[in-house]
C-alpha cells in the first residue's frame, strides 16, 4: 500500500498538468521600467504617434564614498620581538560621481484618464501588493505616491509619477494606444 501512494500522486498530478489547454495564460512577470526610460538632448517630450502621453522626472545623482586605510607607520619591535608601538593607520575618503541628475522621460497614462476611479483602482493595486496601507481615495496624494515610488523602483523607474508600464503590471491599462 505505502509503495503505490506516491505513484497514485505522480498520476494525478501528471494527469492534471495533461488537463492544461494549450497557451494557459501565466502570471505576468517583473517589468523592468528601465527599459522604457527615454533621454534627450532636448527639451520636451518625445515625438510619439497621437494620443501617447509622457511623464517625465528627474533620476536622482548616485555618489559612491570609498574609505581606504593608508598604513603610513609600520608598528616597531624591540630586539626580542615584543611590539613597542603599533602600526598607524590614516583614514583617506574620497567620493566619485556614478551618475549624474538626469531628465528622463516615459510614457503614462493621460491626465483624462486619472479619474478619481482609476486612482483608487491603483491604490487598490499597491494594497493587494502591500505597498499602500491607508483607505481608499482616489486621490493621487503623498500616501499613495509613495507607495507608487516603491512599486516602480522595484522595477527600475525611481518616480512617483505613474508609468503605463507599472499601470499595465499593475492591471489598469491593458492596450498601448498611441505607441510609438
């Protein structure tokens, strides 16, 4: 009896997965925002099909601060090998630009369609996911741009400004009308 059980179970879950059409919708994966990041040389935002709309926001600039120990005293002996003084160290920091302030532009959802519905639809969103944690709205206020923030940021997009591809991760907007 012990021996046929895990074979029964091996059956019933081949025989499920062989229930499976074809082409079974999957959960969507992680967007990467980045990937949508638009930089220009000039002002403005990008020249697009009618009917796109685009949000821009500034990235913020990353400094890295290194710290090395420079050894500028080595420690000293005596004759039978007893330490008389320790080596001396001198802490030298330096900082290094890694990425400037920039303007970076991305498409959104249009202002028409940020309706008090539509906000609270988004923070319901970020609640399922457990990023907004206060009632629903439907207003775009700090509470839910912050939960915006690290929603996107996750994704590669440091905005609080919504993304039509976090707006389409997130289930609001299915179609790209006016893509470019």
């Amino acid at each position: 009896m012990m021996r046929t059980a895990p074979l029964a179970l091996f059956g019933a879950v081949f025989w499920l997965a062989a229930c499976q059409p074809a082409g079974t919708p999957q959960a969507p994966g992680r967007a990467d925002l980045s990937m949508e990041l638009v930089r220009l040389t000039v002002p403005g935002p990008p020249d697009s099909a009618q009917g796109a709309c685009w949000a821009s926001d500034v990235t913020p600039m990353v400094i890295e601060t290194v710290t090395d120990q420079i050894m500028v005293a080595d420690e000293r002996r005596d004759k039978a090998g007893k330490r008389v003084s320790p080596a001396v160290f001198l802490s030298e920091t330096r900082q290094k630009i890694v990425q400037d302030r920039e303007q970076v532009w991305f498409r959104s959802p249009c202002p028409q369609e940020m309706t008090v519905e539509f906000i609270a639809s988004l923070q319901r969103a970020l609640k399922a996911r457990g990023l907004y944690v206060l009632p629903l709205t439907g207003q775009m206020d700090a509470p839910t741009r912050a939960a915006l923030r690290r929603f996107q940021a996750e994704r590669g997009l440091e905005s609080d400004r919504l993304s039509l591809g976090a707006a389409r991760e997130l289930g609001l907007v299915t179609t790209d009308q006016g893509r470019r």
